[in-house]
C-alpha cells in the first residue's frame, strides 16, 4: 500500500492552505495541526452536511451546543475517571511509548529491535485543567473526551423543551480532547479533534432495530460525500473491543493507505448514561411515556464520527496522480459537496476589459457558490492549482467573451470545456452540483 500517499497529501495540504502544524513557527508541537483557509471551508461543509442529514432534514432530532468544561461529577458518573484507559507500554531499550493493544508484546521493538517491555499500565486519557486561581482538588476539571455527556446531562431540558417524544435524538458537533498515548498519521489521531455525535433515544426493547437503522444511514453518508464505497466497510465489535458503556457496536471502517481503520462508532449504550446521571445526581433525567403512563429511562444508540477523520477520508479517497500529455497532473477529486472552492475565474490575459469581465462573474457566482478569482500566472499553471485546491469547475474569460458574451466551463475530472453563455453559468452548476 502507498503508505507515501499519507506524507504527499500533507505536504499538499501546507502547499494549498488546507492544514498546517500547529505553532509551527516555534517547531510544531506534535499531532497537532491548524485549518487554513481551504481546509477550514471543507471543514464546515462537512459539518453542514451532517448537521442538515442528521437535523435539520429530520423531524425527530434536535440540536444543542454544550460547554466543553462540566461539572467534574459528570465524569465520575459516566465512567470515565474509572475506566477511560489505554493500556501504556514503554521499551525499557529506546524508550518508545505504544499503546500495548496496538502492538504484539511477544514481538521486539519496531523502533529498536530489542524486546524488553515494561509492564502494561492504565493511563487516564482525560485532559485534566484547574478552575480558578487556587490549584487544588476541589477545583479540577476534564476537557471533556466526547460531547456525549453534555447532551445525556441535559436529556430532561432538551426533552421538555423540544417536546419530543420516543424515538428522538439529540445532536451536537465540538470539539473533544484526549490525551492520546500514541497519535499520529496526520488527522487520524489527535489530542485534540471535533466529533459529530448523535445520541437517539428509544424504548430499550427498541435497540437492535435503531442500531441496524442508524448504521446504514451512516455509511450512505459516507458515500454522498463521495466517499468510494469499496473502500467502506462496517464491522461489528467483538466482545473485548466493547466500551465499557456498550453491549454492542459497529465501527464505519476506511481503508486508508495505513490499513482498515474507524471513522464512526455506532453503539448501543442501553440505559447506562441516564442510569448513571440519575444516580450520581439525584435528579430525573426521564421520560413520561404517555403510552404507558409511565415514567421510563431510555436507551439510547450513538453514532459518534470525527469530524478530522472525515475530513482526512475526503482527502485521501479523492487524491490523484495523473500523467497528462507527458505531465504528471495532482488532482483532487473531491466531491463538489465538500471542494473549499466551487468555480474558479480566470481571465485568459491581464488586458481588453477581461479582469473586469471576470470579476463581475466572480461577483454573480458568489450569491449561490464560492469562487475564486485568480489571474496570476499561465492559464495552464492556474489549472492546476485548481486541481490541486480540488475546485470542480474552472470558468475562463476569453477574448471570444468580449465579444459575444460567452465562457468556457472546464471540469475538473474530465479537463473537458464546454463554451456556455455568461448568464447561464450559475445554472450550469447547480445542474452539475446536483448530480
Ligand atoms: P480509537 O479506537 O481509534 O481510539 P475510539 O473507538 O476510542 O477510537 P470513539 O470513542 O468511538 O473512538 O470516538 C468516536 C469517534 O471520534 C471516532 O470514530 C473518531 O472518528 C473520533 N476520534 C476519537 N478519537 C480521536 C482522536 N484521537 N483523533 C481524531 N478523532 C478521534
């Protein structure tokens, strides 16, 4: 496998503005990495494309935004002070720090070649901070590993809010922090990511179903982000891998250049959150059912996905080399849900009234797309930027058009140009962008 790929799709990404190492005036600090200018449009596009899939398009989600910091107590209820742990192992030889479920421990070093393990230990993956000015253990608080928790401890405000009734779901994308032993290949594994997690509530007896639903809802939104579909899969957890909240889960895997690997859990967490936030806080996080006149716990089943993760999928499946007439041509494919740049504008020289002519363009396409305008450097140079940028469609402004008001519409894949009225350009891509 090309695990190369990984390293040219970071470098295109710092050559194009698509990410670039945090801080990385003062040396970077490790696994972590800033969103451009490109990056950080594709980013929200595939936020506010979940966020349409999963709420605003359905009747039975909602919304909410919580705190990253929560009460300590809620961490203590959820389990996660106990049992949020990854096995640690370190060689006692080059001193390389794995995460011992990663690796096989009757196998030396990869590092070093010398087998000389440490004991495993349990490390807490909780970030942990101080509030306040005095430090002590009164004052702790986590940054939170998942957004999960901040919508179980406000099931009851949501519910009686929203007025929803069972099944519903509740929906949040932030940002989520763990210490991570081990990290890497660039986006995959961070200290510090975003999830797009959605906690659907039902009747307990009700989960296999919604488990079975929700998995195949959130593989086909995989595919219409134009991810290809061979290189999806859903596999199931096996006894050991599951959570200590879940009876059963599946992973939406990706083949990436590094092997198979998760993009999404799917789980069925039962009653376990409620049951734990009603305990520890003494108030009723229930549900009146008015079936049975009762006040119940619901279970729920999550499907929690990483944002970065997504956003890597993108770029790997749509990275391309291509050799055009003896050039090697880098493309990225992406779908045009998600390309950072819809059209881009360019004038074909720098003169006769064509800039102004293209920048009005730019102008027009901007109330429905995004656009960019560049006349900086030959036609063929601004092409493949584009492609590299993985804009889908290039409109150039020619002397033809001074004349009669005509373009040429290049499309990204096919390099194909078609020759289309100025006025009829917005058309021509809502057609194609709904394909
Ligand atoms: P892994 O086994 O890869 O550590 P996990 O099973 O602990 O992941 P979950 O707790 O199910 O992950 O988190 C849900 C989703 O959040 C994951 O599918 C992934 O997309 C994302 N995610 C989790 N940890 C990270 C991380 N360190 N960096 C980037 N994304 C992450």
């Amino acid at each position: 496998m090309d695990i190369k790929k990984i390293e040219k799709i970071v470098s295109l990404c710092k050559r194009r503005g698509f990410i670039f190492q945090s801080s990385e005036i003062y040396g970077g600090l490790a696994s972590t990495w800033d969103y451009g200018p490109l990056g950080v449009e594709m980013k929200r596009k595939i936020k506010n494309d979940w966020w349409h899939n999963i709420v605003t398009s359905r009747d039975n989600v909602v919304g909410m935004d919580a705190a990253i910091l929560m009460h300590p107590k809620t961490w203590e209820a959820s389990g996660h002070v106990e049992n949020f742990h990854d096995p640690l192992v370190d060689c006692k030889h080059c001193k390389t720090r794995y995460r011992a479920d990663h690796i096989d421990l009757d196998k030396p070093c990869e590092r070093c070649g010398v087998k000389d393990w440490t004991e495993p230990r349990q490390f807490n993956l909780m970030f942990k901070t101080a509030i306040g000015p005095v430090e002590d253990s009164e004052e702790i608080a986590y940054l939170r590993p998942e957004t999960a928790q901040g919508i179980f401890v406000n099931f009851s405000n949501v519910q009686a809010t929203s007025r929803q009734k069972l099944p519903f779901g509740i929906a949040q994308i932030g940002k989520a922090f763990r210490n991570e032993i081990t990290t890497g290949n660039f986006l995959f594994r961070t200290r510090e990511f975003e999830q797009m997690e959605l906690e659907f509530f039902v009747y307990p007896e009700e989960t296999g179903k919604w488990l079975e639903y929700w998995c195949a809802e959130r593989v086909e939104w995989f595919k219409q982000l134009g991810i290809t579909a061979g290189k999806l899969r859903l596999r199931p957890h096996g006894a050991d891998e599951l959570a200590h909240y879940s009876s059963a889960c599946y992973d939406v895997e990706y083949e990436f250049p590094f092997g198979w690997s998760e993009l999404e859990g799917i789980a069925d967490r039962g009653t376990f959150d409620l049951d734990q936030h009603n305990k520890t806080s003494g108030k009723k996080q229930t549900y009146f059912d008015p079936v049975s006149n009762r006040h119940i716990v619901p279970a729920v089943v999550e499907a929690s996905a990483g944002v970065d993760r997504a956003f890597l999928t993108c770029l790997v499946d749509a990275y391309n080399e291509e050799e055009v007439r003896g050039e090697k041509r880098v493309v990225l494919k992406l779908s045009p849900k998600v390309a950072p740049i819809t059209c881009a504008v360019f004038p074909l020289v720098n003169k006769a009234g064509q800039p102004e002519k293209a920048l009005k363009i730019v102008k027009d396409i901007r109330q429905e797309f995004s656009a960019f305008y560049d006349a900086g450097g030959s036609i063929g140079r601004r092409y493949r930027r584009q492609d590299e940028a993985g804009t889908p469609f290039g409109v150039t402004v020619d002397h033809q058009t001074m004349e009669d008001d005509t373009v040429t519409l290049r499309d990204r894949d096919t390099m194909e140009q078609v020759r289309i009225p100025a006025d009829q350009i917005r058309r021509a891509l809502r057609e194609r962008l709904s394909k």
